[in-house]
C-alpha cells in the first residue's frame, strides 16, 4: 500500500507531532511545580516552627511581668499599710513630731470641715509629707491630673531588676537639700504651651497627709522652683475624697503628732 504525501497530510503529522511535544513539555512544568512547592512547603513549616518558639517566648515574658507588678503591688500596699498604722498609733499619743527636718507650719482652723463625707479643702492647704518627713504648704489644682513635687538632680539607677529615682527635694525652711530615693512607677509625658514637644516627668509614689485623709499617690517630680509652691495637688488625690472652695486657704489642720516615715 502506497501512502501519498500531499500537503494537506504533512499538516496533520506536523499537528500531532506537536500535541505530543507540549505534553511531555507540559508534564515536566507539573514536576518543576511540585518540587518547588515541596521546598516551600518546608519552608513554610520552618517559619511556623519560629512563630511557635517566639509565642511561647513571648507568653513566657508577659507571665513574668505580670508577676512582677503583682509583687510591686503587693510591695506598696504593705508599706503602705505599716505607715498608715504608724501615722494612728501617734496621733493617739502625746508624743509630737521631733523630724530634724520638722516645720513649724501651722494650719489655721480648729477642725477639718467636711460636706457630705468629703473634706473640704481651700487653695492652699498644709501636707505633710511622710518621706522624707516634711511639711509643705501645697497648692490644691484641680487642673492638674496628677499631684507634682519640685525636684532636683533627678537620676535613675537600677536596684534589684527595677528601675528606682534618686532626687533632691528642698526643706520648706532651711532650703537644706534633702535626699529620697523611690521606686519609678512610670514616666508621664506632660506638654507645656509654649512647647510642642512633650516633656518626660519620672513619676513615683509618696505617702501624705492631707488634713484627716492620708493616701499614697502618684507624683511627678520636675522642676518647680520658678513657681510659688513646691508641692500641688492633683485630680489623683483630690476625686471623690475632696472638695475645693477656691475662695478659701488653710481649711484643713494637720495631726498634732507627726513622724518620718523610712522608705520602705
């Protein structure tokens, strides 16, 4: 049998010649795409296997930290606690205040006036300042969000893992350096008006004595020597426990018996 080339049959081989040239073609990309996506596979799980380790890691520090704080806190409320106890076991005695730091700064007014369970207090009040052992005639701001101290040569140091606050406080009087050291409870970013970049304010706690209500609290220390008073009291201590008549000073009077309290 003789086969008879024409053109119209050299097209037809040269089609199925090149059907079965793109499938073999075609099957070799499949195989180069599987093996590709093996070596992502691979590395895939290997960024998993990272993620994973990192989680874990991170899960561990938030455990610590969270122990940590729950410490500190347990810390500052006992210290807190023993000098609240101290502060009510003088005021029942007759023994005075005999701090070598000690004002003589005399609140006027026999008794402290109260209005619906909440003292009331003028522009300008007495505070006694358990550490260092001081007495300061404070300015009362409802303005302010948190109480301030003036404070100079601020440092922070390192002691057992925290971070701690080494500062200067003047005495009232003698204007003698005194210096205390706390625990940095964190640093407040204060912006003042005539600067737009925040300013960072280390912020510790100081246990005090404001009329009849005593409280640790929050202070911010920066410089305040260009301003009237040392010390102002801010919205952390005065909510819900005081009330202001701005027209008034000296409402409140200080316990007769007062002592310096040791950092804890």
């Amino acid at each position: 049998m003789r086969f008879i080339h024409t053109p119209k049959h050299r097209s037809a081989v040269l089609i199925v010649l090149a059907v079965l040239t793109s499938a073999c073609s075609h099957d070799r990309y499949l195989f180069m795409e599987k093996a590709q996506l093996t070596q992502l596979q691979q590395q895939v799980d290997q960024h998993q296997h990272q993620l994973d380790r990192l989680m874990a890691e991170n899960q561990r520090q938030i455990e610590q930290l969270e122990h940590a704080q729950a410490l500190r806190h347990q810390s500052v409320m006992h210290s807190l606690e023993q000098q609240t106890e101290s502060i009510q076991a003088l005021e029942g005695s007759d023994k005075r205040y005999t701090s070598p730091y000690r004002s003589d700064f005399t609140a006027s007014g026999e008794q402290t006036r109260l209005h619906q369970g909440k003292q009331i207090v003028g522009e300008v009040e007495p505070v006694f300042l358990a550490i260092p052992g001081v007495i300061y005639s404070a300015r009362i701001d409802s303005g302010a969000t948190t109480s301030s101290l003036d404070a100079a040569n601020i440092t922070r140091f390192e002691r057992d893992g925290e971070t701690w606050v080494r500062f200067d406080i003047r005495h009232p009087e003698s204007e003698a350096l005194i210096t205390v050291e706390r625990a940095l409870v964190r640093t407040a970013r204060i912006l003042q008006a005539d600067s737009q970049t925040p300013e960072e304010r280390p912020v510790v706690r100081l246990p005090f004595v404001l009329g009849n209500h005593r409280q640790s609290a929050e202070f911010t220390l920066n410089d305040r020597e260009h301003l009237t008073y040392p010390l102002l009291i801010g919205r952390n201590v005065l909510k819900d426990v005081m009330l202001i008549d701005v027209g008034q000073t000296h409402m409140t009077r200080l316990p007769d018996a007062l002592t310096q309290q040791e950092a804890p």
